[in-house]
C-alpha cells in the first residue's frame, strides 16, 4: 500500500530531473584563455601595442567607466577636418580625463579606436594628438605634447603648431 501511496502522490505532481555533475559543464566564457588583442590597421610594433591595451584596460578598471560615460565622451569630441586630405585633428577633455583617440578611415568609414586613457592632473595644460593618413598605407604619424603652464610659455614649436599662447 505504501508503494500505491507515492504513485498517487507522484502522478499529478511535476517531477524535476536530478542534474548530475558530469552533465554540468563550465560556460565557455569562464574558461576560455584570454584573447590577444590586435589594433588593425595601426603601423605600430607589437610591444607597442601591447602596451597601449594594457594601458587602457587598466586605466578602464581603475577608474570604472562606464558604457553610457564612455559613448558621451565619445559623441562630444570633435573633428576638425583640415584641407581636402584626410587628416584630422581630435583632442578631448571630459571630467578631468584626457583621453586619446586613434580614428581609423578606410572606404568613407570613420572608424575611433579608443588607445589609451590618462589622468588629467595640475601639471598637464595640453595633450594634442596628430595624425596623418595615407590611402594606401595606413601610417599614422602623431605628435603627444605634455607641458605645464611655465613650459608653454616659453615653447615655440607649440605656440607655432596650435596657434595659440
């Protein structure tokens, strides 16, 4: 009667399967080696470009951007378009972070690569990045100025290059 009993009490019931531990099985994302990460399109060395995405993943962690934040820096920078070759000219500040973008052109696509990120502090007045980009080859040729307010005064070059004193 007891055998009758759980069958009563078990037919209307749901029955859930017991999962063994051979049948669970880690997700790929969890196990997964760490991917290389490779800037296309960039004319740089592999040292150097491991270093500019060690840089920005640790400046992403220790500063904790967020996805909103970053797509609003990424809307506000401007792009000042300079004779009829393709050169451009980008230079961002936003909440006391400088950051530094790569734009990439190929085939009327504006492609922005964000490289690295620093910290905005009293001693730095300006960071400018310059580059120019050939049709053919993808060189990029660019110029980073750090100086503080005494060393832009007496810097010609800067003064020349920005037009500004």
């Amino acid at each position: 009667m007891s055998t009758e009993a759980t069958k009563r009490s078990t037919t209307g019931a749901l029955m859930m399967k017991q999962w063994k531990t051979d049948e669970l099985k880690p997700s790929p994302a969890l196990t997964a080696e760490p991917k290389k990460v490779i800037i296309k399109s960039a004319d740089m060395k592999d040292d150097m470009q491991k270093e500019a995405v060690n840089i920005a993943i640790s400046m992403l962690v220790s500063l904790q951007l967020e996805a909103r934040y970053s797509s609003s820096v990424v809307r506000s920078m401007t792009l000042q378009s300079r004779s009829m070759r393709k050169k451009r000219r980008i230079k961002v500040e936003k909440a006391g972070i400088w950051l530094i973008l790569w734009t990439l052109m190929k085939k009327r696509e504006l492609r922005v690569k964000l490289l690295r990120l620093e910290e905005h502090t009293l001693r730095l007045r300006s960071q400018d990045l310059l580059f120019w980009m050939r049709q053919e080859s993808y060189a990029l040729a660019f110029s980073n100025v750090l100086a503080s307010k005494r060393k832009l005064q007496g810097n010609k070059q800067f003064k020349l290059k920005n037009g500004s004193t």
